[in-house]
C-alpha cells in the first residue's frame, strides 16, 4: 500500500512568515556567536600567508609593530583588541598587499598576510634603495629578507618614497624586472641593471665579460630571443670572453664588439 503525499501548500502570506521565522533564528544564532567570539579570550596570535606564500618581512619585526601599538593580546578578551586598528596598522607596511586579522573559535588571533612579490631593487642617484613589485609599486627595504632579484642603479632620479612608480625609467625597470621574474634562465643570468644618463638600460651578467646594451624594453621579448640566438650560435663557439659588448637594443639584430678589437685601440 502506497503512503500518499500530503500536499501542503504554501500561502504568499505563509512563505513570509516562514522566511521570517528562519532569519529570526538565525539572527539569534549570529547574535550568540558574536557575544560568545567578543568575550573570547586570545590564547596566541598567529601569522599565515595567501597561497602558502613565502614571506619576505621577518615575523618578529611585524608583531614588534603590533605590540608597540597596540600592546600585547594575548590574554586579552577579543572586545578589547582593536581588530580594525590592527589591520589599518598593518596596511601601513609597503610590503604588504592584502591583510585580514580576526580570533578564530579557539581563541588564535590570526593574521593572514598576502605580500608584494619584488621584482628588481632599485638603488637611486642619492644612493636610496627600494623595490618595484610588478604592478610598478615601490616599497622600502625596511625589516626585509633579502630579495634574489636584479638590481638596478645608475642615474635613476625615482624617489625612494612607497607608491607607484613616476618617472619614465623606473616603469622600464619595472618591465624588466616583471619579465625576468617570468623567465627564470634569464633572472639567474642577469646580476645588474645600469641606467645611464639617456635612461638607457644596460645589463650586466653573471657570465662572461661582455655587457648587454638592451636600450629601453620595447619588444623585449624579441631582444632576448635574438640574444638568446646570438648565445646558442655565436658565444657557446667562439668563447665567452671574446666580447665586450652585446648590442640587442635595435630590433632584428644584434652586433657584439669583440675584445681584441678594444685592447687594439688602447695601444
């Protein structure tokens, strides 16, 4: 024997009152966790990064920050921390791009932190260093792990002051830098950057004795795909100490200065 479905129908009026009955509890619910999460008391306080990031600001100097400002939290019901403050405070950091701070059920405080990746170090004409993400943000060197990426200097007039980048060479150093930040081989090629008083780029190697005349970074990917065919073609049979200078900054050629011709011309 088949049981029968009751068929119950819902008014418009019903649905309303239902719905209105649902959020009731939920407000209820909401309300209770909330009081519960503010009287919480804050057993220790935790740092994590965004997408298993590897951090670049030691961890100390950052709660150093904190704790100088805010006092210590650990102890303290969760009503008395400032969270919002907390956060203001730590988007204050250059190096840092996105942060969200809260207390967990368990009483963690946690911090999760996403940082600026640098892609070059910039040392300006006053001798004032700071680095360039990709986006053209500049951030200073302050409480930071050294940075494995290339470092520019030369006539660069670019303050050392945190914010985007104003001047036409350090945008070509940030294309540089974000670009060789997307080709390791190249990244662990080039050791330096030098900015002359035309704003044009030269790059200096870890190998060889030639230096890179790259000029500005229109078609840069076409001026390493010819450099890299001068390398494959040129420099792995005629020896890398055969050349002074590399010369990629005209489109569809490279021309090289050979050594013997330099110490010929000093004599």
């Amino acid at each position: 024997m088949k049981l029968k479905r009751p068929n119950i129908k819902f008014t418009r009026g019903k649905q309303l009152v239902l719905l209105a009955a649902i959020l009731i509890i939920l407000g209820v619910v909401w309300a209770s966790v909330s009081n519960s999460a503010n009287k919480r008391i804050v057993q220790s306080v935790v740092i994590s990064y965004y997408n298993r990031q590897e951090p670049i600001m030691q961890e100390t100097a950052l709660l150093k920050r904190l704790y100088k400002q805010y006092g210590t939290m650990v102890g303290r019901p969760a009503n008395e921390i400032n969270i919002s403050g907390l956060e203001a405070s730590l988007h204050g950091v250059g190096a840092i791009q996105k942060v969200q701070v809260y207390v967990e059920l368990d009483g963690i405080l946690r911090i999760k932190v996403l940082y600026r990746k640098p892609v070059i170090r910039v040392k300006n004409k006053k001798g004032k260093e700071f680095y360039m993400d990709s986006s053209g943000y500049k951030f200073l060197l302050n409480d930071l792990k050294p940075q494995y990426v290339i470092l520019a200097n030369g006539f660069i007039s670019e303050p050392a002051l945190e914010g985007k980048a104003q001047t036409l060479a350090a945008k070509d150093l940030c294309i540089l830098g974000t670009f060789l930040s997307k080709h390791p081989t190249w990244q662990a090629d080039c050791e330096q950057c030098y900015v002359d008083k035309k704003s044009e780029l030269t790059l200096i190697p870890r190998v060889g004795k030639h230096t890179i005349e790259l000029g500005d970074t229109k078609f840069i990917e076409e001026k390493f795909q010819n450099l890299h065919a001068f390398y494959t073609n040129g420099l792995n049979k005629m020896g890398w100490n055969n050349y002074t200078k590399v010369i990629i900054k005209y489109r569809n050629q490279v021309l090289a200065k050979p050594a013997v011709l330099n110490s010929r011309q000093n004599k």
